[in-house]
C-alpha cells in the first residue's frame, strides 16, 4: 500500500497543474525566476502525530495507527502583468495573485481523490494564507496558502 503522505503531495501537484494560468508547478524546486510565473511550488510537509490518539503516548503499542497532520508548504508566485497606460503594475498583481489563491483552495477542498486519500477518519483544513510582495527589477509576489491534511497513518501500510 502507497504511503498516505506522498499520495497527497502527488496529488497536490496534479491539483496545482489543472489551474488555469499557471505557467509552472514544481515540487520541491530550487530557485525559480520570474519567467517561469506564474507558478505553484509545492514543498514537502511537516507532520505532527496526535497525541490525543486512543491509548495514548504511553499506552499504544509503536505499530498501531497514528493521526497525524501534514501542513505542506505551498507558494502562489505571479509576476506583475503588463500595465496599462497610467496604471500602476501593481494594481493588477494583488488580483491576480488573490484569484490563484481563489482557484487552488476551490480545487484543494472540492478534490474527491483528496478527501478518498485522507480517509473517513481524516480531514482537509485551509489553514489560512500569508502574502510577500517583492519590489526589484519587477513587482512579483508570493502567497504561501496552508493546509493541513489529517489522515490515519498505519505502519503497515508504509
């Protein structure tokens, strides 16, 4: 049986491919520049186990199954498009960057391969957003959108 864990990133990476617009999406990359954007990076989770599980820490056996939650690291970049005459480039970037932002949480959660990865005892959960804006050569922007995707781990699955 496939590993939980790398299931939901793969399938991150599918979700983030199918968004309309997005020109580049890498798991795990180096540095991209700017132009490859717009682009979805997906970086691989943190987990952390629940230690509200049945038994305890102390009094479940190593093997049993454990609920963890993954929070992958997901960034939204754009670069700022083309103004037009007296407009400000920025003006379109905080648009654009928001509807990303709009359609990758609409697919994360409405995803049915998603919520069959997570199972019935596991759950999706937006976390909420944090954005940067860099000034350079050119106005660009990241926005890290989080997620934490709860799910049974089972070591003998692994």
């Amino acid at each position: 049986m496939a590993d939980k864990r790398e299931q939901i990133l793969v399938r991150l990476v599918e979700i983030a491919e199918a968004i309309p617009g997005i020109k580049t999406v890498e798991r795990n990359p180096g540095q991209l520049d700017e132009t490859v954007l717009p682009a979805i990076v997906i970086l691989d989770a943190d987990e952390t186990a629940d230690d509200a599980d049945p038994g305890g820490p102390r009094g479940r056996p190593p093997f049993a199954p454990r609920r963890v939650g993954m929070t992958p690291e997901i960034y939204l970049m754009a670069l700022a498009p083309t103004p037009e005459p007296g407009e400000s480039s920025s003006a379109k970037l905080g648009p654009l960057i928001n509807g990303m932002r709009a359609q990758f949480v609409k697919a994360v959660l409405t995803d049915a391969s998603l919520r069959e990865i997570v199972g019935t005892n596991g759950d999706i959960r937006y976390e909420g957003c944090a954005t940067a804006l860099a000034r350079g050569r050119s106005m660009e922007a990241e926005m890290g959108v989080s997620f934490t995707f709860s799910y049974m781990l089972k070591p003998s699955d692994l």
